[in-house]
C-alpha cells in the first residue's frame, strides 16, 4: 500500500512540483494552504505523513502539530521549507516533526524522505545535523537528565556524515553497520532534539538563521 | 462640518423638526434648543424667521433665497441684541459677502468673478463697520476683519495641507515602488530574460536561477549579511561556493557546526576541491560541511559523482597535489582525498587551531 501523503504549503507552483516530482511513488490525498484550511482537512483524511512548510499565512508548521497531534497520533509531519529562521525549524521539530528537509532536496530523495518519516524514523539535511552538533557541543555538563543532553560518540559520528552529505546506506557501509541501526541512532537524536532541556537549542536558533 | 448635512429631523419633531434637527447634529437636548428658540423669537421675532430660515436651508441647501432668510434672520437678532443699524447692516454685508466667496468654491482660487464680488460686498461691509464710530464697534472691527480673512483663506489653507500630505505620501509610495522595481529590473527580470534565451541548456538555467535566489535572499535577509565580512570561515565558504556554482552550473549546500576566523590556506584549498568536484564528477550538487572546535577546523567537501582511483590519478590531477595536499601541509594541516570510481569523491581538510 502507497503512503498516503498530505501537503501544506502556501504557494500553488511549489506544490504542483512537489506532486509532479512524487509522481506514483506515494499517494498524494490533499493539499492545503493555511494552518486553518490544514487542520481539519488532516484530521478528516488521517495521512501517514503530512509535508508542512515552515512558514504559512496564518501562522507557523508547529500551529497544525500542535492543533493534531493528540486527536492523530497516528499521523508523522516532514518539515520542509525554502528559507528559514533557524528558530522555526527547531520550534517545528520540537513540535513533534520527525525530519526537516530543504526544499532544494532531489524528488528521490525527497521520496525516500516520505517514506523513512511514515515508517517512524528520522530525517535530518545536512545542515540540520550540522546545527544538532553545534547545540550539542560538549563541553557543557548538565547535572539533569544528562542522557537526553548529550550525544553519544556513535550518534555524533553519524550526525557529522549526515552533515557532510552521507545518505543512510553510505553511513551504514562506512560505519560497518546496518542500515536500520543508522535510522536508530537518528531516531534517538531527535527524540534528544525534541526533549533536551539544552538551552544551546533556543539559544542557537534564535541566534542563527539556517538559510 | 456639522451645520452643512444639517437636516430637519422627523423623529420627535413638533414642527418641522428643526429643533430636533439641530438637536441632533449638535447632540444636546432637543428641549435646550427649543428654548433658545423661543428666546430668540421673544427677540423682535428673530428667533421665528431663523427656524424658518433654518427650514428653508435644509429643504434647498444652499439657495440664494435660503441664504437670504438666514441673513435676515441674522441682522434681527443683532438689532434684537442692541447693535446699531449701520453696524448690523456692516456685519450682514460681510457675512453676505463670506457667503458669497465661501459658495464659489471656498477659496482664493475660485475663478468665478462672484467670488471676487462677495470679497468685495465683505471688504465693504467691514469698511462700514469701521466707519461707524461707535467704540466697542472699533475695537472689534480689526478682529472682524482678521476673521473675515481667516475665514476666506482658512479652507484654501486647509486644503493645501491635505494635499501637500497626500503628495508626499503619494511620491514616498512611488518612490518604494521604484526602488523595489528597480531591483526587480536588474536582477529578476534579467535573469528570467537570460533564462529563456539559454532555455536548452539545465545547467545554465540552474546556475542562473541559483544566483537569483542567492542575491534575492541576500536582499530580503539583510539583517544576516550573506557576503563575507572577512571575520568567519563559513562565510568566507560560502562565497567561495557561490563563485563555483556560477563558473560550474552546480549547487553547493554548506552546513555547518562552529565557525572560525577564515583560513587563506584551508579556505583556496576547499575552493579548490570545490571546483574539482563541479568539473570532474558529473554531479549537480556538491555538499561542503565545515567543523569548528577549540582543536581543530575540518572542512569536508563531498560529491556522489564519478570518483577516480586515488592511487592511479593522471598527472594532470595537479589540482589535488599541489592547490589541495601540498597548500594544506604548508600550513600544518593534513588533506585527505577518498574516491570510490562509480560512487563518489570526499575531500577532507583539516587544520589545527
């Protein structure tokens, strides 16, 4: 059975590329271009994965997480955007997005993306592992849930290949791993991601732009 | 003005409902101005040809005959009030003449001659209040006179501000709008126009398309300058990026994790590996990631293109020994190049701090 995707986004030509470029790998149901038109159209169509913009008119990605999550919980939000304050892509992956992607991104890549994101794993671009690593740099110990505030040296290394352009299967040969080992170590950065108590996190995204 | 959409009210009307009218334009008690009137009719009967004045200007605004009333009304309640006749008869030629003036368009400009003449049938009814001798006459007639010009000028002068601001806000729209038209001019509008003409060719169209957003995004952005500032790595990266998607027709994505101050060495040597990667191995993107610690800055430059055995590259490959390995060596650092024919090359530079 195809994935059944939903996508939010605000301009006409950038969705029809998208559906074009998906073309029969996933199951495009809906398309929506506000926070308010989006709500009850997920909530009436229970996609496996919606593709959210970042920034809509009336609000931000996180608005639609927040307004679905606890009446959906089935259903898995891939951010994309085109440019963007680091602070709302952080604010739309602590929402409970499972990835962000750049817009620039490959139609094939953006399709394995959709499928990663709908079996429960993470997705993170290069420069969204970049700036995982950067907020959590060593060096800062806190004393509370030490566990969800640092990284673990293998989940670094597979962070840092991410960054540098690595797909999953590139990192899973290099590291002499499994491929579904990778997804794990992603999985578990970004429930850090979203749990951490790191003030780096907002720190950081306030004070960079990831555009 | 309030007395100008003056009407007669039918709501609670006794007579005609101007008292209602009245009442209500001015918002007060309609009883209140019921009484003056019956006041002002006490007042040799001033207060009677005044509603009907009154009556007559809100069922024909502005008719001479109107007008007239409203005059003759006027000059009764001065008697009434115990001004001598030539001086009420000065004050009704001034207001007549205001009148007169104020009708044909309420301003200095009004061509119409009738304008001309009620300034006349002004100027000659203050020049008969002035002559009238009487002292407090006298003293008012200078203020009279200061009013009857501020009356005159006063809408003149009003409207001329109105203008003035609608003109400057009018020229201050006009003068954004060329400002954003003129950037549009010269960057979006001539990129599309070479976009089209080069329409055959991807890589052209990409690498154009790809400046466009990068000087549009610099512009919109411009709080986080794009160009480089001379005092960080990845910004000194970035432009070198730029300059290589433009020679080259690919993309470059830097990510990053930590900044340092920019290197000369670190930074010709990944510009280098840069433009290898856009020449050699037939790949539309290139991903550049930098890494700064307290030890040491890495720069790793990756694509998944063509690669080439390391070990049997051509002597030609002069590029990677000297611009790459022997630049970073100089300077302390190490430079790594791994490449895999069928699956791609990574360059990896390193250098302490």
């Amino acid at each position: 059975m195809k994935t059944r995707v939903l996508l939010v986004d605000d301009h006409g030509l950038f969705l029809a590329g998208v559906r074009a470029e998906l073309g029969d790998s996933v199951e495009v149901v809906g398309e929506a271009g506000t926070v308010a038109d989006a709500v009850p159209l997920i909530k009436e169509l229970d996609p496996d994965v919606v593709l959210l913009d970042v920034h809509l008119p009336d609000g931000s990605g996180d608005a639609i997480i927040n307004a679905v999550a606890a009446e959906r919980p089935g259903v898995k939000f891939l951010a994309l955007s085109v440019s963007d304050a680091a602070e709302d892509v952080i604010a739309v992956i602590r929402a409970g997005a499972r990835g962000y992607v750049t817009k620039t991104i490959a139609a094939d890549e953006l399709a394995a993306a959709i499928e990663r994101v709908a079996h429960g794993d993470a997705v993170f671009s290069p420069r969204l592992a970049g700036f995982v690593l950067d907020a959590f740099r060593a060096g800062e110990t806190v004393a509370s849930d030490a566990e969800l505030n640092e990284l673990t040296p293998r989940e670094r290394e597979v962070l840092q290949l991410i960054a540098r352009g690595y797909m999953y299967k590139e990192i899973a040969a290099r590291l002499h791993l499994s491929v579904k080992t990778i997804e794990s170590h992603v999985s578990s950065v970004l429930r850090k991601l979203q749990l951490s108590t790191r003030h780096e996190l907002t720190r950081w995204a306030t004070e960079h732009r990831l555009v | 003005m309030r007395l100008r959409s003056f009407r007669t009210s039918a709501d609670g009307r006794a007579l005609a409902g101007v008292c209602a009218g009245i009442a209500e334009a001015l918002s007060v008690d309609v009883s209140l101005v019921r009484l003056i009137f019956a006041l002002l009719a006490l007042a040799g009967g001033a207060g009677i040809v005044l509603y009907l004045a009154l009556w007559a200007w809100s069922r024909a605004q502005g008719t001479w005959w109107a007008v007239l009333l409203l005059l003759v009304a006027g000059a009764l309640l001065l008697s009434a009030v115990g001004l001598s006749h030539r001086a009420v008869g000065g004050i009704v030629l001034v207001a007549a003449g205001l009148t007169l003036a104020w009708r044909q368009g309420g301003s200095f400009r009004a061509e119409a001659p009738l304008s001309y003449a009620g300034m006349a049938l002004a100027g000659i009814g203050a020049i008969v209040l002035l002559a009238q001798g009487s002292a407090p006459s006298r003293l008012l007639a200078p203020g009279a006179v200061a009013g009857a010009l501020l009356l005159i000028a006063g809408p003149w002068l009003w409207r001329l501000a109105l203008e003035r601001d609608a003109e400057r806000a009018t020229r201050i729209r006009t003068e954004e709008r060329a400002d954003v038209a003129g950037r549009v001019h010269d960057s979006v509008l001539q990129t599309l126009a070479l976009i089209q003409r080069h329409a055959s060719e991807p890589r052209r169209v990409a690498s154009l398309a790809r400046r466009q957003e990068r000087e549009l995004r610099g512009w919109l952005y411009a709080d986080r300058p794009l160009g480089d500032d001379g005092s960080s790595l990845v910004a000194a990266l970035s432009t070198a990026a730029a300059d290589v998607e433009e020679l080259h027709g690919v993309r470059v994505e830097i990510a990053s994790a930590g900044d340092a101050p920019p290197d000369n060495a670190l930074l010709l040597a990944a510009r280098e590996a840069m433009t290898n990667a856009a020449k050699f191995a037939g790949v539309e993107e290139i991903d550049v990631y930098v890494e700064a610690s307290e030890h040491e800055t890495a720069v790793f430059v990756r694509d998944r293109g063509v690669g080439f055995d390391v070990a049997t590259a051509p002597e030609g490959r002069q590029g990677i020994r000297e611009s790459i390995k022997g630049r970073l060596e100089r300077a302390g650092g190490t430079a790594v190049v791994t490449s895999v024919p069928g699956e791609g090359t990574e360059v990896e530079l390193r250098l302490p701090r």
